[in-house]
C-alpha cells in the first residue's frame, strides 16, 4: 500500500487527485440537494419522484454520450493540464446558474445546471485516466487509478452526505453557497497540475460529434480487448445509474425514512466502490488483470437478490410518517440491509477499477484520452438506456424493488463479458493484461 500512498505526497498527482475529488464532490453536493429538495419538499408522488430521479440522472450522462469524441481529441492534442484549468472555470459559473435554481426552487434551471455539469465532466473525464500514464511509472498506474476511483467515489460519500444535510437541515441557500466554494477551490487546485502536452503532433479537431463519436467508437471497437473492457465497464455503469436513480425513491416511499437516510445509502455505496478498488490492488499486487472482474460481478448480482428480498419484507412506517436516523438505525433490520448495501458496492469496485488501468495501459500513450473517451461514450450511451428503461419501466408499473431484479440479471451478463476479457486478453502464466 505504501507503494500507492506515497503518490499522494507527489506534484505530479495531488494536485490532479485532489481536483478530480473536488470536482465529484461538487457534482454531487449540487445533484443531491436538488434530488432531495425535489423529492422531499417538492413533490409528493411516488411516481414522479422516481421520474424525477431518472430524468436528473439521464440528463447528466447525456453530454458523456454527446461530447466525449470531441473531449478526447482534445485531450490527445493539447495540454491536458490548461484544459482542466479552464474546465474549472466554467465550473464556477456553473455554480452560480445551479445555486440560482436551488435557492428559487426553479427545476427547469437546476436541470439546466446538472445538464451543465454533466458537459464539464466530460471534457475533464479522459484527462484524469489520460494523465496518469503520463506523469505516472509503469508500475504505479493501477495503483493511481486505484486512488483516483477511490478518492472519486469518497468525493462521493461526502456530496451526498453533505447535500442532503444541508438541505434537510438548513436550507438550499447554504447548500448553493457551498456548491459555489467547491468550485473556487477546485479551480485552485487545477492551476497546480503540472504540464501534460500532448504526445503526437496536433491534429485538426472535428468538432462534429455525430461524425467524430462514431468513428472514435469504431476506431476503438474494433480492437477485440478494448471491446470487451468498455462492454464490460458500460454494463457495470448501467447497473449503478439504476441503483443510484432507485435510492432516493427507495429510502423515502419503501423504507419511509427522511434525506438523512438517503445520504446514508448513497454515502455506504460510494464508501464500498473505494474498499474494492483498493482491495483488488491489494489482490493483483499491482498487476493488470481482469482475472477477479466474473466472479466480482457474481458476488454483487447475488448481494442485489439479497437487497432485494430485505426490501421486500421491510416494514415501513404508516401516514406519511418517516423514519430519522437514529430511529432507522435501531430498526431491526437496518443493519443488514446496509451490510447487504455495502456488499453489493464492495464487489462492484472490485469488478470495474482494473478495467480502468486496463484501458490506460494497454494503449499508446498518446492514444489513452481518446480509449477513455470511446469508453465514455459507449458507457453514458450505457447509463442513459439505462434511465430510460428504469422510467419506462416506473411509467409501467413496475415497482422500485422489482426493478432490482432487471439489475440481478444484468450482473450476469456482466460477469459473462469480464470471463470473456480474462480469457481473450490476460496471459495464462502471469495473470496479467497482454499488450498487443
């Protein structure tokens, strides 16, 4: 573990580290405090509250599918360390339209504003994969995109946690002045990332992105191990937008608990995405290998039926009555439901992180941002079907906990593409990825 811990204390990843953190946080500070405001001062409907969710989820994702063939190439033809900067920029006045819709209760402008997030995101999405082979060592690779997966999904943990505490008990004003500060500071922070320039001659940049998406994703595609990496990761991120698009509706209508216990939910899932990812580090000692990604998935289908049946027979309380934290937790059956919950995060971090250095590290350098970006592409493609099936499927009648089965299945099809990639891509002697 030393070997990864020590990169924290260099410049030529802190600052990187911590401006891909601030940046989840704020994302997630805002998307929370909206959800929950929407949610539990706004409407008073089940159905549309799971609609609600779904929409705020998809609109999100949808400049990843839109935007990532563009953000890639320029990834791959500039200085990756000015573009963060300048993304960050636009963050702040990002802060500003979003802090505007929280404060006014508009949800045409805070939609408008997690549109806008989403766009940011994109273009700073392949820099902080991109960079890392870059400014890292060969052997230090998976154990920063290790710390970057698990500083991402604490960045996490404390947007939710915090977004729903602030505007359950203070009110959205505080929360939009503290999406704002976010801001500020995570544009600091770029100003320190060190130089990245590109490591090819410039090309010109086909601002097309129907055009430049399709033959990104083909140029990609076509490459048997790629294929099957981005498969892969596409199914797990589809799986998590459904989880995450289900939890508020889920803690407020089927659990009858307050935003508190939202945050808790959203906050356990986060925590267990960052202990797999280190823990499989720990388990391929450093290797890049998809060996671990079948069973790993299994593990989470079969954590999911579990959340599933707890779900089912929870007892929730009558009359619009909700839960607050501390009367959830002494529930008698809260604490399994939150192991079952961390279960299901625990595995699907061990599945997804070595997918990830996978990608960055069995490509060319200067090819790297623009793998992320075909991966983007095809997972936001991923998570948006994703979305839109959930709210088909709520518009149909089909109940949030029914839908954890549709994601139960899901996971075999998952684990079915990661024994697909070990077999095709890991050498049968050393366990690890074969760069061809």
């Amino acid at each position: 573990m030393q070997n990864t811990m020590h990169l924290l204390r260099t410049k030529r990843f802190l600052p990187l580290f911590i401006t891909q953190l601030l940046g989840a946080f704020n994302d997630n500070l805002f998307k929370f405090a909206m959800v929950i405001l929407v949610i539990y001062q706004i409407y008073n409907d089940p159905a549309l509250e799971f609609q609600f969710s779904a929409l705020a989820s998809g609109l999100f994702i949808l400049p990843f599918f839109i935007f990532s063939a563009v953000a890639g190439q320029l990834a791959d033809n500039y200085d990756k360390a000015t573009i963060s900067r300048f993304v960050k920029t636009l963050e702040i006045v990002i802060a500003l339209i979003g802090g505007a819709g929280l404060v006014l209760h508009n949800i045409p402008l805070m939609l408008t504003a997690l549109t806008l997030l989403g766009v940011q995101s994109t273009f700073f999405g392949p820099i902080k994969y991109a960079i890392l082979p870059q400014h890292l060592k060969k052997e230090e690779v998976l154990g920063g995109t290790g710390l970057v997966e698990a500083g991402t999904y604490i960045a996490i943990l404390g947007g939710t946690i915090l977004g729903g505490i602030i505007v359950d008990l203070v009110n959205e004003k505080a929360a939009a002045a503290f999406v704002l500060l976010v801001a500020i500071i995570g544009w600091i922070s770029a100003r320190y990332i060190p130089s990245a320039p590109p490591q090819k001659d410039v090309e010109k940049i086909d601002y097309n992105f129907v055009r430049s998406s399709y033959r990104l994703v083909r140029e990609t595609m076509h490459v048997k191990r790629l294929f099957l990496a981005i498969i892969a990761i596409s199914f797990f991120w589809t799986i998590g937008a459904v989880l995450m698009i289900q939890f508020p509706p889920l803690v407020k209508n089927v659990l009858t608990a307050d935003p508190t216990v939202a945050s808790l939910f959203l906050g356990i899932f986060s925590i267990g995405i960052a202990i797999g990812s280190i823990i499989v580090n720990r388990l391929l000692k450093n290797q890049v290998s998809a060996k671990f990604a079948p069973i790993s998935v299994l593990i989470m289908g079969a954590f999911v039926v579990i959340l599933f049946f707890v779900s089912s027979r929870w007892e929730g309380l009558p009359d619009g009555q909700l839960y607050d934290f501390l009367t959830f937790m002494s529930y008698k059956g809260s604490w399994g439901l939150l192991i079952t919950l961390l279960g299901v995060a625990i595995a699907g971090g061990s599945f997804v992180v070595p997918l990830y250095a996978f990608l960055t590290t069995t490509v060319e350098i200067s090819q790297t941002a623009r793998t992320i970006a075909a991966n983007n592409i095809v997972n936001s493609g991923g998570m948006v079907l994703g979305s839109l099936a959930a709210l088909g499927l709520s518009m149909a009648g089909v109940t949030t906990i029914q839908q954890l089965l549709l994601i139960a299945g899901m996971c075999l099809v998952a684990a079915w593409l990661g024994q697909q990639l070990h077999l095709a891509c890991d050498d049968p002697v050393t366990g690890e990825a074969i760069r061809k």
